[in-house]
C-alpha cells in the first residue's frame, strides 16, 4: 500500500469556510464543515504545524499568519489536537481587525480502525469545541460552540478515501469528502468536496437573497521532506452561489513536524512519522 498522511484536510477545510461576522439576522449564515478520516496516530505520535492561509470573499480579505496546529495520539486510540490562528480581516469598506481568530479543541476517537489487520474501513468520531474570535460573532453574542463529526475511511490499494458528516451547535449541518492518492514516495495529492447547510432562519439573509446551502472544492498536495517534516499547500474555493457567506478564493501553506514520546512506560515509544492536520 502506498504512503498515506494522517489527519486529513481539516485545517485546508476551515480556512476554507471563513466567514464574517455572522448572528441571525444579520445576513451572514451560519457555516461549518469538520473534515477528517478515521486514522489516530499511535500513542505517544504526533505533529505541530506552522502555517499561512488566505481567503477572499464579498467581505474583504482575510490572512491567517501564522496559524498554529498540533496534536498527539494518547491510549487506547484516541487523537486529541488543538489549532489556532492570528487573524487579520481587511473589510472592503476600509476597515482593519487584528486578533487570534476562531480556535479549536478536538478529541478523535476510533471505533473501527482502518490500519488494523484484515481491516480497511474504518470510522470514528470526534467531539469540537470551537472558541470564535470576535471578529467572527456580532456584539453580544457567544462564542463558544461545539460540533460533532463522524469519520469513515476506506482504505485500498493504491489510494484511500475519507469523509465525515455532522453538526455544528451555532447552526450548521455538513458532509465532506476527500481522495487521497500517493504519485509518488515523496508526494501525495488530496482533493476535497464539501457541503453546508445553515440551520438557523433568517429574515436578512433571505431577503437579501443569500444562499443557505453552500458547495466548497478543495485540492492540495504534501512534500515529504524527511521522515519527521512535510510540505503542504492547498488552493480551493466556493462552487455554489457567490455570496456574502462565500469565499471566491483561499490558499493555505505550510509546514508539519512529526514527534515522539514515551507513553505508557518502555517499548511503547511511536514512530514518530509525520501528519498534516
């Protein structure tokens, strides 16, 4: 079986979906997609990622430097990961806004794994607790939410696919999913499809004639540099209607870092491979 990378596509995915303030009746629809597979990493692996993103939208522009993501596999096969960015918004009426933008916690939990023996389905799910910046909420509201995403993958010879469905509180039900084809021992590729839809009504929003679905495309690559660092980039964009909840542009960029620690006393140190988020 060829070389596969871990984590999926979920950072590509939520900088993908970036949004302006949004609370119900305002006119901005409540989105969020949670792409992952059903792979954690062994006990004691992981990975932290440093990263760029860019979005542009009928809002403005958005810049995500530098966006942060790490993670680790802890017993019995759980994932738990942690990403979060400094947010600059250039709003098309002139204004500026600089802050740590929408952060998220997630605990990954495998109830069949794919990487078992005479095993090549796998599923999981994964509890989100997402923090928004308040560039991301109107005055007043809240800004803690959780999400709930449920995993499948399905493994072959020479490539797997993956995707996820679920829940959003503020709103939002999704499903997503992905390719991923090793071309190479040093390159993989991965393209992605999403859909949103918004849960919550809105006067505003309908009467403006804003879209409560949403269609995103995605496509990326990773560069396995050496056994414990890799490349990544992704360019992607929204297909559905072009709206004030739409993003006709986004790129991300980066680089991840595999690590290795001691879980569980001596024998039980992981490989140490590499995953981009």
């Amino acid at each position: 079986m060829g070389r596969f990378i871990g984590g999926a596509a979920v950072a590509a995915l939520l900088l993908v979906l970036a949004r302006p303030a949004s609370a119900q009746g305002t006119g901005a629809r409540q989105f969020g997609v949670w792409l992952d597979d059903a792979t954690v990493s062994p006990p004691g692996e992981g990975w932290a990622t440093f990263g760029v993103g860019y979005v542009r939208a009928s809002f403005g522009e958005q810049w995500d430097a530098p966006s942060l993501d790490a993670g680790i596999g802890i017993p019995p096969k759980i994932q738990i990961s942690v990403s979060a960015p400094f947010t600059r918004v250039d709003y098309t009426d002139g204004t500026t806004t600089r802050s740590m933008g929408d952060a998220y916690g997630a605990v990954k939990m495998t109830l069949l794994d794919p990487a078992d023996p005479d095993r090549s389905f796998g599923l999981a799910i994964v509890p989100v607790v997402e923090f928004l910046s308040s560039s991301s909420v109107a005055e007043g509201e809240g800004r803690t939410y959780w999400a709930l995403a449920v995993p499948v993958e399905k493994r072959f010879e020479s490539f797997r696919t993956y995707g996820s469905v679920g829940y959003y509180s503020r709103g939002s039900g999704f499903a997503a999913g992905a390719v991923e084809v090793p071309v190479s021992e040093r390159v993989t590729v991965t393209g992605t499809l999403s859909f949103a839809h918004s849960l919550e009504d809105d006067p505003v929003a309908d009467a403006e004639g804003s879209s409560g679905s949403r269609w995103d495309l995605s496509g990326g690559a990773v560069y396995f540099l050496n056994p414990k660092a890799t490349l990544y980039a992704s360019v992607g964009r929204t297909i559905s209607h072009i709206d004030v909840n739409a993003a006709s542009f986004a790129f991300a960029a980066g680089v991840s870092f595999g690590f290795q620690h001691r879980i569980g006393g001596p024998g039980r140190t992981a490989t140490g491979t590499p995953r981009k988020p």
